[in-house]
C-alpha cells in the first residue's frame, strides 16, 4: 500500500515538475553574519524570533538549500529586503561574503541595523592583504565606514542578556519595517497625484 502511493507521488512529481515552480516571497529583514560567530547565537536566535513573528527574514543557513548560486541568492534577497541587520563579530571582516553583503545592502540604501558582538564599530576594517580586487576593497571600506556612523545595538556574549538583545532587536526591525512601508506608501500617494501633463 505504502509503495504504489510512494510510486504514485514520485510518478505525478516527475511528470508535473516541468510545470511545478516554486514561490518564493521576498524576504522582509536580511540577516547578514559570520556563521562561526553568530550562526548558532544573535543570527540564528533573531531568525527564529522574528520568523515567531510573522516576519519573513532571510539567513543563508536558513533560506538556501545545496545548488543554490550563493550570490545569485544573497544578491536577490538584499534586493528584495526592505531592513537588513548586519550582526558584526570579530571575524565578520574576514569574510568576502559578509562584507560583499554589508557593501550590497548600502548600495541599494537599505535600513539597516547594526549589532556590535564582542566587537567596537572603531574595529571594523578590511585587511588589504592584495587578495581582493581593488575595488572590491573600496567598496568594503565604504560600507563599513558608513555603519561606523550609523547606530546600532552593543552586546558583549560573555556577560550579556541574550533574551534582551533579541528582544530590543525584534523591536527595532518591526519599528524599521514600519516606517519603510510608511514611506513606500507615501510615496505611492505622491506618484497617484501628481498630474499627467500632456
């Protein structure tokens, strides 16, 4: 019984996967991290919370399955954001992928939210070491040198309270979220009323 109903599925899964597509929808709040530093803490604890909320965020562990282009992806997923928070750790700068991640979400000018573990904005940098493409490593400085300049949230993983740091957290992506809708309607309200002029 158990084998022709698994025989069954598997025949009307293959025949119909020409026509079966997957819809995805786009992603509220990007999560960016070093997953040696924050994967199993800060990024995965507000991924679960906020998701606990009704709230679509994206994380790379979470969100990608083997074969997926990670750029393709990430790049995607930045796009489509409306707030990213970028969990800063000591080896976050390390990473090409974090910090292509925290240069892209400043590109397109979205929200974002920065939380310092165990580590001061003032110790953000790239280490030109000649493996990065030039650009690339303007770009980085860039970015990092905005979020410098930008306010964040400071957690210290040795004597910090987890429970508040993804509460205060969650508040302020919902706060975000808020006020970019508030402005993205706006901004519809503006365009329906300005005049056509012929």
């Amino acid at each position: 019984m158990h084998r022709s109903f698994a025989k069954n599925f598997a025949r009307r899964i293959l025949s119909n996967g020409s026509q079966t597509r997957t819809v995805t929808r786009p992603c509220d709040v990007f999560i960016s991290h070093r997953g040696i530093d924050t994967k199993r803490g800060v990024a995965g604890l507000l991924y679960n919370h906020l998701t606990q909320l009704n709230i679509h965020p994206f994380l790379d562990s979470k969100n990608m399955s083997p074969g997926d282009k990670l750029f393709q992806e990430i790049n995607n997923a930045i796009r489509s954001c409306k707030v990213g928070v970028a969990v800063f750790s000591p080896h976050y700068c390390d990473s090409y992928f974090c910090l292509h991640e925290i240069a892209t979400i400043m590109e397109h000018k979205k929200k974002v939210i920065p939380i310092f573990v165990d580590i001061k904005p003032s110790e953000l940098r790239v280490m030109d070491n000649g493996v990065y493409p030039a650009k690339d490593v303007q770009k980085f400085n860039l970015a990092l040198e905005e979020v410098k300049h930008t306010v964040g949230l400071t957690f210290h993983s040795c004597n910090g309270d987890w429970s508040d740091l993804i509460t205060s957290a969650s508040n302020i992506v919902m706060k975000s979220l808020s006020e970019v809708e508030e402005e993205g309607r706006k901004r519809r309200d503006r365009h329906k009323k300005t005049p056509i002029l012929f």
